[in-house]
C-alpha cells in the first residue's frame, strides 16, 4: 500500500513539469518604485488569468478597540470607485465572463479575479481603482458596518456552536492580538467614525503593503506595461504600519470552562498553543492532524465516531503567522457527555505522546499530504495565493517549490516529538459546550 501511494505522488508530481522542465512552478517578480511587489506567473494551459492581491494586514493588525475593521474593508472593497459606480464591481467582471471573491484572515486580506484571458487590462484597472480610489464614504460605510454586524449574528450569535472559535482564542491568547475573532466587535464596528476607517485605508491599502499575482495566459511583456500603467502611479503609503510584535506567554496550566447555548448535543473544543506557519514544527503538526482527523481511517473518526461517542470530530492546525492555535473539535453523540467525548480525545493526544505511529499508518498520511500538495500546485487559483502568501509572509515565494520536501523529511520521531512539546494538557484551553437547559443542573 505504502509503495504504491508513494509512487502515485511521484508520478502525479511528474505531471507538473509542464510548469517547467525540473517541475517546479516558474514566475518571474519584481518590486515598482512604490514598493508593490509584483510575481508573474504564465501558464497557457487554459484562456484564463487570475489577477489577485494580498495586502498584509488582518485582524491582528486592527486597534484592540477597533476591531473588525480588516473584514469590513472585505465588505467595502466591493462599493465601488471613484470610476466605478456602487455595486457595478460585480456586474463589470461577471458581464465579461469573470469570477471574483475575498477573504479575510488573522494575517492578511486576499482578494481575487478569474478572468478570459483578453480581460487581463480590465481586471487590473479595476484592482488599481479600488487601491487608490476606492468608495470609502459615508454611505457604504454605514451599509457595511450594518452587513457584518448581521453576519456576525447569522454566523455566530445565532448559529449552533457559532462562538466557539471567538471563545476559545480569547482563552488561548491574553496578549497576542490573535485573542480577538476575525469578524470583530459589533460595537467596536458601530461606534467607529468615519474617520477611523478612512484611516484604516489609508495605512494599509497601500502599494507597499501588498503583492500583486498575475497567473495564467499572458505574455510577460505586455503584463509589465499594464502593471505600469495601473498601478506604477498610486503613491507609496506613508503611514505607519502596525506590526505586532508581542509573544504570547506559555499558558502554564489547563484553562477549562463551559458555555450554555442553543444546542441539543453537547460538544468539546480544545486548543493548543502550537507553531508558526513555515517552522518545521507546523509542517509536523498538520501530519499529526492528518493522524487524527483526515481519512476514514483516522483516529479520533475510528475511537469516536465510529464507537458512537462522537458524531463529528475534528483536528487542524491552521496555520498563523505568529505561533497559533492547533483546534480539536468533537460533538458529542446522543446520550454521550462532554466528559466521555474530553476523554476519548483525550486519550488519543496521549497515544500521539507516548507511542510512534506506526509505518504504515505514517507512510498513508504522508503519501497523502504530499498528493494533497502536488494537485494544489495544478490550480491556478492555488499557485497564485501560494506565491502571495509566500512572499507575504516570507518575502520568498520561492518556497512554492520546497513544499514537498518539508513533508518529505519529517519522521514518525518528529511526530512523537511534536505531540510531547504541544500536546501537554497544560498547553490547552478546555472548552464544553452544553445546551441551555442545563444552565442550572
């Protein structure tokens, strides 16, 4: 079984040499004179280009008296511009056969173009519009303030088990701005000024704080003059950036509590203090949760769903650029309690301590991340939010080709090691969430 895993990924890796004769993912890049780096990556593959910027700011770089302002510039991004009337983003990319989407995270907000290869100059006027002309006014600004205080009701405050992410890192970190949620504070957002977000835009929609992929069919030359034309104007950013630079404490000690909410299963949560994205400990760390949580073969799936103890179980290492959070999530089946469910999971964090992982479960997990890796690498939409986040975070997109070799090298000591170093009770947040009938039991 190991053998022919292994080969597969071989052979599927192979596949990619079209990108380039030694297989690797080929783009050229370069910084403009107001410091927006630029990565060209071709591929003629396909009549499509992605045209798509990272700029570096995310929750972690709000106020902690402002926060929420990283997502609602997700929202606000899409009001138009100077030159393009309010809620015309949409309508112009799709009327010419284009997809477009954003996300936000605790390190940086992505935002994206897919389009037919002949609308490549559109897309980046229109990115260069709402980087320098975006419709920050009174107008959109109340209407979005008012769209994610919604979400926030729909997603969270009104969603079973929806605030488990907001109460857990608000245990797990104390001084690290990772302790707040993504979404923010309804009323940090409500009471904000104008001003406030206008100079949120300010300081971090800058050409200095952002790259610009392009991936896809183009040709290189044309590319640069475009980029030129759209973007070699926008002024360079001037103000400060905010770049935390707190570290988190060790928790020293297990925080354990409970929180009553509209549910009818009971439900644990727990988090880790875990490692940088990009360490060593965080390429192990995602294998570890392959162990327990990715395949029908998994083990908290055989040791809790499949005895009836859990209906639905999770483990993943998300990955943040500062040291983040490793989350492990079990809902409980009918007639099981919070406290069976913390056992059985916890239970398989000491296995993970004090046992190697055999061979051949080892060899299956790996076999399947490294497969994991090599079809992203065949996305355009992958390989363009791969170099961003890369450069983002590293300033080397290079590492797009190394990827594989850090799965590669790891070993079933170095998991046993990694679940010794993080998998310690007294590195955990204990999180039960119990329906609010009994509240009062």
């Amino acid at each position: 079984m190991k053998k022919t895993l292994f080969l597969f990924v071989l052979v599927f890796f192979a596949g990619l040499t079209a990108k380039g004769q030694d297989g690797q993912i080929k783009f050229t890049q370069y910084d403009l004179p107001n410091g927006l780096h630029v990565i060209l990556h071709q591929d003629h593959s396909t009549p499509n280009v992605i045209v798509s910027l990272m700029y570096h700011v995310g929750s972690k770089n709000e106020d902690p008296e402002r926060t929420g302002f990283a997502h609602l510039f997700e929202h606000l991004m899409f009001e138009g511009s100077k030159h393009i009337e309010r809620g015309d983003f949409f309508k112009i990319v799709q009327s010419n056969g284009g997809e477009l989407n954003a996300n936000t995270s605790f390190d940086r907000t992505y935002y994206f173009e897919m389009m037919p290869a002949n609308q490549l100059e559109l897309a980046l006027w229109m990115e260069s519009e709402r980087m320098l002309h975006a419709k920050i006014d009174s107008i959109g600004v109340a209407t979005q303030k008012g769209v994610v205080i919604e979400e926030r009701k729909q997603t969270m405050d009104n969603n079973p088990y929806g605030t488990w992410l907001e109460e857990i890192n608000k245990r797990l970190f104390t001084v690290h701005p990772y302790r707040w949620h993504i979404i923010g504070s309804p009323e940090h957002i409500s009471n904000s000024s104008f001003e406030d977000v206008y100079h949120f835009y300010e300081t971090y929609y800058v050409p200095n704080n952002c790259v610009l992929v392009i991936a896809g069919d183009f040709e290189e030359a044309n590319a640069r003059e475009m980029v030129q034309k759209y973007f070699g104007d926008i002024p360079r950013g001037t103000k400060p950036i905010q770049r935390p630079t707190v570290v988190e404490p060790p928790l020293r000690g297990e925080i354990r509590d409970v929180v009553y909410d509209k549910i009818q299963l009971p439900a644990v949560f727990m988090a880790y203090q875990g490692p940088a994205m990009g360490t060593k400990d965080a390429y192990v760390m995602d294998l570890l949760c392959s162990v327990l949580s990715n395949g029908k073969s998994a083990r908290l799936k055989t040791n809790l769903d499949d005895k009836g103890i859990a209906v639905q179980t999770m483990a993943v290492n998300f990955g943040f650029e500062h040291p983040g959070p490793i989350y492990l999530v079990a809902i409980a089946n009918a007639g099981k309690t919070a406290e069976e469910v913390e056992n059985a999971m916890s239970a398989e964090m000491e296995r993970l301590r004090h046992e190697l992982v055999s061979e051949d479960e080892f060899q299956m997990v790996k076999a399947a991340k490294e497969y994991e890796v090599a079809s992203g690498l065949t996305s355009l939409f992958t390989i363009a939010e791969e170099l961003a986040g890369n450069h983002t975070y590293f300033r080397d997109a290079s590492r797009i080709n190394t990827q594989l070799e850090n799965y590669s090298s790891i070993t079933r000591e170095d998991l046993k090691n990694a679940a010794i170093k993080y998998f310690d009770k007294n590195n955990r947040v204990v999180l039960h969430y119990l329906p609010e009938s009994q509240t009062n039991q």
